[in-house]
C-alpha cells in the first residue's frame, strides 16, 4: 500500500468538491448539510492554503485542507482545516500515514481542531498523534472544540 499527498490542481476542485457533501454529512450527522464552504475557493488563492488529494495506490482516498488560521489564538505555522478518509479506504493507517507527510511537507507548531461531540475524529485525532511520535504541545478545551497544538521541527 502507498500513501501519497498530491496537491489539488484548479483542475481538479469540482472532484473535492464532490467529496464534501458526504463528509460533511457523516461529520454532522445530517442528510441537510449545504456542501457551500465560504472558504473552499480561496483554496486556489490564497498562498498561506494548501489543498491536497490523499492518494491510496493511485486512487483518490479521501482529502486534507491546511491553512494557517489558530483555532486557539494562540498563533500556528498550520493547521488542519479538514481532514477526510472516504469510508471503504479507512484501514491500514491512510489517515496516520497521510498526516504524517503533512507534517514532513510542512515544518512547524500545527493546530487540529476537533468537535467534541465528533467521537471518533477526537479518537483518531489522539492516536494519530501519539503514534506519529510528536508531542502534544497543549491539549486546549474550548467551548464545543478541542484544539491539539503540536510540533513538526
């Protein structure tokens, strides 16, 4: 099995866009879930974002979306704005192994935000960290959030 991150073209923003809606369906357990992020073309724009295909054996496997906006405030070089492995690809460590290479792509202190009643992202989210081999820096509770701050140096 490899892993592979490939940057998304402007080519190829419609076939990430098709995968929101079931993600954003399985994430707020809702079939009514606009798949209209105000913030997904700028994806394409802006230079402090980076949209990515993650790859399984040369097949789009699911996506991840890195920005530089501190859900704690406290400041980050990254942070994961969202994070997906589409259902029949979730074995094998694809999420452990795609995060992995996100943080030799990109150097720095990252922020993960995670929903608190999101159950199993807050699961894979602390084993993906504890077996990556990087320390958490801080664990902040937020309101209805759960920010991880770890480091890449």
């Amino acid at each position: 099995m490899v892993i592979d991150l490939q940057p998304v073209s402007l080519a190829d923003k419609n076939t990430l866009r098709s995968m929101f809606s079931p993600y954003l369906k399985e994430l707020f357990h809702s079939e009514d879930m606009e798949e209209d992020d105000p913030f997904f073309d700028r994806y394409w724009i802006d230079e402090d974002r980076w949209p990515y295909f993650i790859i399984k054996d040369k097949t789009i496997a699911g996506f991840a979306l890195i920005n530089t906006w501190s859900p704690s405030g406290k400041g980050t070089d990254y942070s994961v704005a969202e994070f997906y492995v589409l259902p029949e690809h979730r074995a094998g460590g694809i999420g452990k192994h795609a995060f992995t290479k996100l943080l030799k792509l990109h150097s720095g202190v990252w922020e993960i935000n995670v929903m608190k009643d999101n159950a199993a992202g807050m699961r894979f989210w602390e084993k993906v960290i504890q077996v990556t081999g990087k320390v958490s820096i801080e664990k902040i509770a937020l309101e209805s959030d759960v920010v991880f701050r770890l480091s890449s140096h």
